[in-house]
C-alpha cells in the first residue's frame, strides 16, 4: 500500500518536468531566432577563425542554426544546442540537460 503513494508523489514531481523535457513541437532555433533571442549579439566582430567575439572579450562565439558554441582563450570549446516552438526557447548541454535560453 505505501508503493502508490510513493509512485504518486513521484509522478506528481516529474510529469512537469518531463514534459517541459520533450515537447513535441519543439524544433531547432534558426541563426536568426537565435540572434534575436540573445542579447548583444549585433555587437559581435568575426574573426578569421569563424568565431565572433565581443570587443575586450576573449571568448569566441559561433551562432548556427540550432547551435551556439563558445571558444574559450584556453582553445577548449562548448556547445550548446537551441530548440524553439518560436516563442519558448531551450538550452541543451551536451549531457542532455535542458533549461530555458
């Protein structure tokens, strides 16, 4: 008898967030969304390795459909990818993690 209770609280805990995990009509942000969604990014100079970056900023950003990564001054990189219904916008790490962009 304590396995429904238990099951229910669980439930009543992750349906939220499993469903703001995966909706369906999710789909990658364009270049586009994605640069109008971020701020600050019509202040980004290209630079001849393919990344943007901002004046006094060493990190290099690049901004594609459904992806931005980051170049960081130690040469390592990270990326990030961008789902959108075009109004809500999500963050994806690399270990499958989602929060809101």
């Amino acid at each position: 008898m304590r396995i429904l209770p238990a099951l229910a609280g669980f439930l009543s805990l992750m349906l939220p967030a499993m469903a703001f995990a995966q909706p369906a009509n999710m789909r990658a942000a364009s270049e586009t969304e994605i640069r109008q969604h971020l701020p600050g990014t019509s202040e980004l100079k290209e630079s001849s390795n393919g990344y943007e970056y901002r004046e006094g900023n060493k990190n290099g950003y690049k901004i594609d459909n459904g992806q931005v990564c980051v170049l960081f001054p130690n040469k390592s990189k990270d990326c990030v990818s961008v789902k959108t219904d075009g109004k809500t916008f999500q963050m994806i790490d690399r270990k499958g993690g989602r929060t809101r962009f």
